[in-house]
C-alpha cells in the first residue's frame, strides 16, 4: 500500500508577508498531495521574509520580469527570472527576499509548487541517488528546466479544471523523481568564496551595502561611514577579517553577481556590466578574464551548455 504523503500546512502561511496576493490555491479544490498557489507579485515592495516549511519550493515564473535578490551571509545575490524559469528552495529554510522589475507595468505571476520532502528523499533513494537532505544545501537555486515549466502549466491548468487529487498526486511524485534525478540542482548556482562577515556587525553593514548598490559609484568614505567606523580603522579592520582591500571584495562581488546574470539572463554583456558598476563592457570583460579564466560570452555559452 503507498504511504500517503501530503504537503506540510506550515508552507499555507510560507508567504503571508510577501507583497501581492494569491489568485488561486489547490487547497480550494481539495488537493493535499502538494500545494499549488498562483501568486501576483507587487514589485518594488520591499523586503520581507518568508516563513519555513519542511516542503521543498518550487516557484515557477509564468508572466512578467522579475528580480529576486535574496540576502544570505550578509550579501544580497540577484537572480532574474523570465517565464518559465524558476527558483528551488530546500524545505526547511526562511528566506529573506525584496522583488524588483525593470518592465513594472507588466503584470507578474509566480506559480509556487509546495512538494513534499519525503517525495523527492524517497525517489532520490529508490534510484540508487545520495539521501538528499537539508542542511548544507545553498539557500536556493534558479533552473532553466523545460520539464519542471511543462509540470507547472500542467497542474495549473488542472487546478482550474478542478482535477482530482489523485492528478496532483501523479504529477508531485512524477516531479519529485525528476527533481532527484537532476546533477545536484541544488550545487548549480555559485559558492561564493568570499569570506563571511556576519560576525561582525560594522562589517557585515558595510558588504551588505556593496552588495546592494553594485552599480553606484562607491567610496571608501561611504562604505565607512555605512560600518560605522574610520576609514582608517574600517580598511585595516576590513583586510585583516577577508584578506581583501574593501576595493578588492567590491571587484569579487561586482564580478560574481555578473557571472550569476551571465548565467540566468539574457541580457547583453554590456548591459550586464552596467549593472554591475562598469560604464564601459570591455572593462568588465577584462576583469572578469582576470578573475575566472575566459570571457563573459565564452562563460555564458558553457553554462548553457552544462
């Protein structure tokens, strides 16, 4: 007899603080196999935090542009997502997140699929594939998978219809095992190896400024100023905690977060390198040979490709 696994009622209040409003939920038709919650963002709404759930999170893009910066170890990392890309979350974490769009006139759907831990932990053992738990995971991943985007319009659309759960059920262990069968989706997005600094609160004030303004013209007046401290005492107190010159840290994260949009967007290089803080491509082309090996275009091509 198969175990009856259903979705933890703690990712119901997951969002409640999240700008926008839900447009439809799977509970209204009786589906207990996942969660299914049709969301509409309202950019621009500040941050907010949302609150942890032992299902894992799938939240699937289906209309409009939207960036999600997501605060993890004293740093604000972006990802951009366009439809039908989306963002995996490991059951068990909070998040702390601020939503923003270039295009804010269009309107912007999220579909969050709550699945089940226990589905993906028992398709990942029944195919011979490592336990996978969450402690270590990073905070999230963004994919580019046709069959997850496939899944959700699938269960969208039956939600509308009103399908059984016994539809809901199929397609969550159906998600699960192609979830656990993924290469780690949950390695695929970058380690930074830039030292934490969220021990130390002046520190950690003035790399989570950084991280937020990557495109502003930033001093060392200002970066001390944010920490609280001279900018004698905060760039000596600063090398000796990283190993880097305030300077030096500010080029990582400015190189790090383009190579993320590299990876996740389809914007142009020199856009890209606007973003983060370079008035001309070239300039950032040459940084980011310097500091990873090969060129932004040459980087992109192999990350699609992987």
């Amino acid at each position: 007899m198969t175990e009856i696994i259903r979705f933890d009622h703690n990712s119901l209040i997951s969002n409640d603080a999240a700008p926008g409003e839900i447009l439809s939920r799977s509970t209204a038709i009786g589906w207990n196999s996942l969660l299914l919650e049709l969301f509409r963002c309202d950019v621009g709404g500040g941050e907010f935090e949302t609150g942890a759930t032992t299902d894992h999170r799938i939240s699937l893009l289906i209309t409009g542009e939207l960036d999600v910066d997501t605060l993890h170890e004293g740093l604000w990392k972006r990802v951009s997502l366009r439809p039908g890309s989306a963002l995996l979350v490991p059951g068990g974490q909070a998040q702390r997140l601020r939503w923003s769009s270039r295009r804010q006139r269009l309107r912007t759907e999220i579909l969050h699929i709550f699945l089940p831990r226990q589905l993906v932990r028992d398709a990942a053992m029944s195919n011979g594939l490592p336990e996978r738990e969450a402690p270590g995971w990073p905070e999230q991943a963004l994919i580019r998978d046709q069959v997850v985007a496939t899944v959700g319009s699938s269960l969208l659309k039956a939600m509308s219809e009103r399908a059984p759960d016994t539809y809901a059920e199929t397609a969550a262990r159906w998600l699960a095992a192609h979830i656990a069968s993924m290469r780690d989706p949950w390695t695929m997005g970058d380690r930074s190896v830039l030292t934490d600094v969220t021990d130390d609160p002046g520190l950690s004030r003035a790399v989570e400024f950084m991280s937020a303004n990557l495109g502003r013209r930033l001093t060392l007046e200002l970066l001390a100023r944010e920490a609280g401290m001279s900018r004698f005492h905060f760039s000596r107190r600063f090398k000796v905690r990283t190993g880097l010159t305030p300077f030096a840290f500010l080029l990582a994260l400015r190189l790090e977060a383009g190579r993320r949009m590299l990876a996740t967007t389809d914007e142009p290089v020199n856009r890209i390198a606007n973003a983060c803080g370079y008035e001309r491509g070239s300039h950032f082309g040459t940084a980011f040979v310097r500091m990873f090996g090969e060129t932004p275009t040459a980087f992109r091509r192999r990350a699609r490709n992987a």
